[in-house]
C-alpha cells in the first residue's frame, strides 16, 4: 500500500508524541498492541492502512520537540527505555516535516507559551490560511503520498462566537476575506485548510475546528470525511458506560458529581476559564442523551502541576431506587493521559483513511465510539457506538475495501 501521510495540528505535543512513537514502536513489532481496536482479532481481516506506511508531520507554535515529549512521557509513564531508545533518530526526521501554525483565539496561555516566531498571526488571514493549505500540499509531494489525514491535537480554545461566518460556507469565506479576526479561530482555519487541500480532518480536542456547520458544508463539497469532538478516553469513557446501568434497572441518577485534577500543559490551558468552558460543554453533554432526563450535574477541572502525565477523575453518582431509596457510587480513575489517547488517535487515522479511500464524505457517524461529543448520531452509550462501528466494518467488508 502506498505511504498515507499523518499532518498533526499540535505536532510538537504530547498526544501527538505518543501517537508517533507508538506508531513506530508497533511497527516494529515491538510490543503487541494493547489497546488499538483496529488490531483486535474480529477486524483483522479489514485492510487498514499499515503503521510502517504513516509518514508524520504537521503544524505547531511551540519548539519543543517530538523527542522531547516523547522523553518526558516516557520518564513519566515509565515505558520501557529501550522502546525510546529504537526509534529516537525516526522521532527527529518528524522535525523535518514540521511548520509554524497560527494562534488565533487560542486564548491567552497559548500566546505566552508559543516560542516559535508567529509571523502567520500577523499576515491577512488569507494569506496565512494559503500557507497552511501550501504546507500540506509540500508534504503530499516530497513524500509523494497516495493521501494525507490531518489530525487536531492542539491545545484547547476558547468556544468562538456564533453567527453568519459558522453557519454558511459563504458567510464563513466572507470573514476570511474580509480579514474579521475577531470572528474567526486556528482550529477552524486549520479545518478550512484541510478540506481546501482534499484532506479528511480528525478533530481530536473539544475546539470548534470543522465542527461548525460552514466548514461541514465544505468537507461535503470536497468529498472529505470529518470526525469529531474531543477524544473520549477517561471520565466520560467510565460515564458513558455507567449510565446504562442506572437506565437499565430503571434506577433514577440524582445528581453525578466530577472532579478532575491533572497537570501537563493540557492542564495547565484548561486552567483558563474560557478554554474550560470548551472541554465542560462536551463533557456534560452525555448523560442527559444516555438517560433521556438531566440530572443535576457538574464537571469540575483543576490543574495540579505536580501530576504531570498523569489524571485523576473522582466521581460521586447519587441515586434513587426502589421505594424511594437514596443511595451512591463513586468511582476514582488514574490515568496516563497520553497514553489513553494515543492509541484512539491511531486508530482514527487507520478508520478515517479507510472512509476516505471509499469515497466517503462529510461526518461519519459510526466513529460516535471515539469522541465525547459524537456528531451525525444521537447513539452515546459505548455500546450501541460499538455495534455502529461493527456494523459499518461488516458492510465494508463485504463491499471489500
Ligand atoms: N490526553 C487525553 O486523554 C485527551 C483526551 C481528549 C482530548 N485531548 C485533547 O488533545 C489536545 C492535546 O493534548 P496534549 O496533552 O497533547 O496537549 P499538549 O499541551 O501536550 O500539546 C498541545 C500541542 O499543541 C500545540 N499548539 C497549541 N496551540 C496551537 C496552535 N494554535 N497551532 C498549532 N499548535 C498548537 C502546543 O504547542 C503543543 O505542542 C488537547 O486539546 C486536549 O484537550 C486529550
């Protein structure tokens, strides 16, 4: 199979680190690839796109390198050392591909850690969104790729405002020619750049990327899928399987109580209110659609720097049974942040190419399994995300392709 390129929004961080060396590392037979859906036995007769055929690159604003979040994930999660060792000098030829991105509403921790010279924040954003699409169109060709996906890992941004430029494809091109600034933000532009360069977009974090109706209407009209938003890896994994429970022994959820604490510079962004307010919307927005009702809910996120990698989600679940019966649950999670992601980032790349390479375009439901606030379905419990997914591998196979 031809080389299939991987442009990651966010290149120089941790989940995009993880992504890279995992690839690697499993291509190289490594380790056995716990935690990859895309290797489970039952879809091993799919023809996904191979590990050894990605080629990595992408965008950033921030210098540290591949390398360096790999080591620093490493340290903390305690991988195997020999694992870094094998694949460093592959970590570094990433940096070639590498290019300066835009911050644009990133909001304000973003702007004070970004060392990388912003020259693209300064230019009319049409200019600027040129050199984006410039940028992927130049590693399609020096790698001479059959396809490229491009995957949003950047840092969380604020909601953007509402209005004309992100209901109508003609209203949100209006914005960029008219240089509105005010209007407009990086993930969306990325987005933009993506489909203007016949790429499908993956959208990793809760920020608006291609989520808008605007640039929806875009994905169709260049015959690309999108997926997203906001990977689903820790508390809202746990919830949007626990709520089934209370469904189902016709059990009334009260009140489900969150707190979460983590460190990394994913912690520390969220930390701003405005950013937060992005990752609470597509926190929160499961319950009420698993339950059919909205309990009394709250999702409270605090970053402790001293965690590093690591997450901790405590929840408290208060609840009426028979006869009027008020009891609780509570669950604590500890998890390595990256590490949960990077494998569902994978395995996006390998489905999302799949769809491409079928001629798929516009959202694709059946990968509602992967992301917090799932688009084009109303179906958010794991399970029934589960059998969209196998349902859809069925049809593909037998299709063949
Ligand atoms: N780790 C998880 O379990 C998980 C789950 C769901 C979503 N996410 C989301 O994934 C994203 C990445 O998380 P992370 O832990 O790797 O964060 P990180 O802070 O380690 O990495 C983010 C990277 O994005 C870069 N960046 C910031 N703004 C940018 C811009 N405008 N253009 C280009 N690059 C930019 C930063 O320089 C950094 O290299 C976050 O938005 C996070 O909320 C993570």
């Amino acid at each position: 199979m031809p080389k299939v390129g991987v442009w990651i929004i966010g290149v120089h961080g941790s989940v995009a680190a993880a992504s890279i060396a995992g690839a690697k590392i499993i291509a190289r037979g490594l380790v056995t690839p716990t935690g990859l859906i895309t290797e489970l036995p039952e879809l091993l007769d799919v023809e996904f796109l191979p590990f050894d055929q990605m080629v990595f690159g992408g965008h950033d604003v921030g210098k540290r390198t591949v390398r360096e979040s790999f080591t620093n994930l490493s340290n903390e999660a305690h991988i195997d050392y020999k694992f870094a060792e094998g694949i460093s000098d592959e970590l570094d030829t990433v940096e070639g591909d590498v290019r300066r991105g835009i911050t644009l509403g990133c909001g304000k921790v973003i702007s004070e850690v970004a060392d990388m010279p912003l020259d693209l924040d300064s230019i009319p954003l049409v200019d600027a969104t040129k050199k984006l699409v410039d940028d992927i169109i130049a590693f399609k060709k020096k790698h001479n790729l059959r396809s490229i996906v491009v995957v949003n890992l950047s840092s969380t941004e604020p909601p953007p405002l509402i209005g004309t430029h992100t209901e109508t494809l003609d209203g949100f091109e209006k914005a960029l020619q008219s240089d509105r600034k005010d209007l407009l933000c990086a993930s969306m532009l990325y987005a933009y750049a993506a489909f203007k360069s016949g790429c499908p977009f993956i959208n990793f974090t809760p920020s608006a990327g291609a989520s808008i109706p605007a640039l929806i209407e875009l994905a169709k009209k260049q015959q690309v899928p999108y997926v997203g938003n906001d990977g689903k890896t820790g508390e809202t994994l746990i919830k949007s399987v626990l709520a089934l429970l209370f469904k189902y022994r016709a059990m009334k959820v009260l009140s489900w109580q969150g707190y979460n604490i983590l460190g990394n510079m994913d912690g520390k962004v969220l930390d701003e209110p405005a950013t937060k307010l992005s990752k609470k919307i597509t926190k929160d927005s499961v319950l009420s659609q698993i339950l059919g009702y909205g309990p009394h809910t709250h999702v409270g996120i605090d970053y402790v720097p001293s965690l590093g990698e690591w997450k901790i989600a405590w929840d408290f679940i208060h609840f009426e049974g028979f006869l009027g019966t008020r009891m609780n649950l509570q669950f604590t999670w500890n998890g390595c942040d990256s590490i949960l992601a990077a494998p569902l980032v994978l395995d996006l790349v390998r489905l999302v190419e799949l769809a491409h390479r079928r001629g798929e375009k516009g959202i694709l439901p059946h990968l509602a399994l992967f992301f917090k606030h799932q688009l084009g379905t109303d179906v958010s419990d794991l399970a029934g995300q589960w059998d969209l997914l196998l349902d859809y591998l069925k049809k593909a196979k037998e299709e063949r392709i």
